[in-house]
C-alpha cells in the first residue's frame, strides 16, 4: 500500500514539480498563435520559469493535497538503506540520480551528455539484440537494459559512458552551408563484464509537463493517426507502438517515452524509479 501512494502521487506530480537548481533565463518567448490554448482551460498562464511547475486548475482539496505530496517526493533527494528516514531510502546500489528533478530539472528536458560531467539528465539504454518473451528489449547479463554510472559508498559503478563526435559538413539547397556533430559513444571501466557489441541508446530527460492529458486521450485518438504506408502522402508514417502491459498481463498500447515504450503513467513511473534510481 505505501508503495501504490508512492508511485501514485508521483504520477499526478509528474506533470507539475519543480526544482531549485540553477537555470538560464530568457525574457523571449515564441509560440504558433493558439498554442498557448492547447489544454483549454486547464492551461497556466505563466511564462517564468516555473512554468512547468504548476498544478492544473480546478482540483479538489484532496487533489490539491496530493499533488503537494507528490511534489516534495518528485524534489526529494533519496538516500541509501539503512537510513534514519523510512520514507525516502532506498537509493541505489547502482543508479543514475538522486532525485527525480535531477534529470527533469523543473520539469523540463535534461541535456545531452559531456565527458567528465555528471549526466544529469541523461542516461544510456542498453540491450542484446532480440526481444523477450513479452517483446521487451533484452537486458545485458549483469547490467539490465540501462546503465547505471553512480552507485552508493563502497559499491562499484556499472560503467561510464563517453563521446566522440564525428562532424558532418554540408550545404543547403541555396547554398548556405552547415555543420552537424554526430555522437559516437563508447563504454570504459565496466564493471560486471565487457558491454562490446551491445545495443546503446542514448536518452535525454524529457519534459514531463502534459502526461496526465495524455492519459486521459482515448486510445482511439491516437491509433486514428496511424498511417504506415503514408497513404496521405503527408509524408509521415505514423504508427502506434504495442507494449506489454503489467497490470493486465497483455500487450497495450504504448504511450509514454521517447519511444512510447510504457503503456500506462504508474508503469512509466515505475520503471523509472527502479531504472534511475534502485
């Protein structure tokens, strides 16, 4: 039960927390006309930097009241077992952050990786080519599906991640040239065995800002854009993303993620604390 009210207050405050770290500051802003009016009513009208950070109008007392519990466990910093504090230990051996904010600073997006700095906001994903029996990726003997490059006093590091850039030079249709960096990573100090030929895919936080909405579209909103053969000629072959679904013990329809790899806000959530942070 404490871990449902856990998982569930976390989610209703994946939308709206905040963090008091340090931050750029811009005074401009650009939008397309009517963007500012995606949510309707639900909208905030605020353009600080706490934009993110604001629960959506219109909630009950009760609501009110999870959201700020949801909130300080979104901010709070968890720490190693055994601790003073039941309430937030439990960190590690391995991990990524210490605290949800650390990669959704403010709630929004994290930043691409540099060698030598903490990756706060960024991790790696790691797999063996094929999938599961549940179509999952399959996990790496002795690291799982994501890297973990932190890890508690005394506890070894899975590995660090580092990159190269290759750079690309071209020139635009009118002749205006440009010049891309494409990223090359590699793995060094590995702990628990070689990661030589193992899938890699990089992940930059994203802002998390909107999921309950999106929780509250009906599948059938989504699944009317799918177009794998572009019959449109749009250009865009959208499709939808089947994932395996924990709660019912069948495939559902992905939704959360950079690859709409979890079907629901609590499983999405979920993987996330084991993944980052245990």
């Amino acid at each position: 039960m404490k871990l449902k009210i856990v998982l569930i207050s976390i989610i209703i405050t994946c939308l709206y927390s905040c963090s008091d770290d340090d931050y750029t500051a811009t005074s401009k802003i650009e939008y397309e006309e009517g963007e500012e009016f995606l949510t309707g009513d639900l909208g905030v009208n605020s353009t600080s930097n706490n934009a993110f950070g604001f629960e959506i109008s219109g909630l009950s007392f009760v609501e009110q009241a999870e959201f700020a519990t949801g909130n300080s466990l979104f901010n709070q910093t968890w720490v190693s077992s055994p601790a003073s504090t039941t309430g937030r230990d439990g960190l590690g051996p391995t991990f990524n952050a210490r605290a949800c904010a650390t990669c959704h600073f403010k709630d929004g997006r994290g930043k691409a990786f540099v060698n030598g700095e903490d990756s706060s906001g960024f991790l790696m994903r790691i797999s063996m080519p094929g999938q599961d029996s549940n179509g999952d990726a399959l996990p790496v003997l002795g690291y799982g599906t994501q890297l973990q490059d932190r890890a508690n006093n005394g506890i070894p590091f899975e590995a660090k991640v580092n990159v190269t850039y290759e750079v690309i030079n071209g020139e635009y249709a009118d002749g205006t040239s440009y010049q891309l960096q494409k990223p090359i990573y590699s793995f060094s100090q590995e702990a628990f065995g070689s990661l030589s030929g193992v899938l890699m895919s990089p992940r930059v936080a994203q802002q998390t800002i909107g999921l309950g909405l999106i929780s509250a579209l009906p599948d059938e909103e989504i699944t009317k854009f799918v177009d794998e053969a572009d019959s449109d000629n749009d250009g865009i072959s959208g499709r939808a993303n089947y994932v395996y679904n924990y709660d019912i013990n069948e495939r559902d329809l992905g939704k959360y993620g950079w690859k709409a790899n979890a079907p629901t806000l609590k499983q999405q959530v979920a993987a996330a604390l084991h993944g980052d942070m245990a």
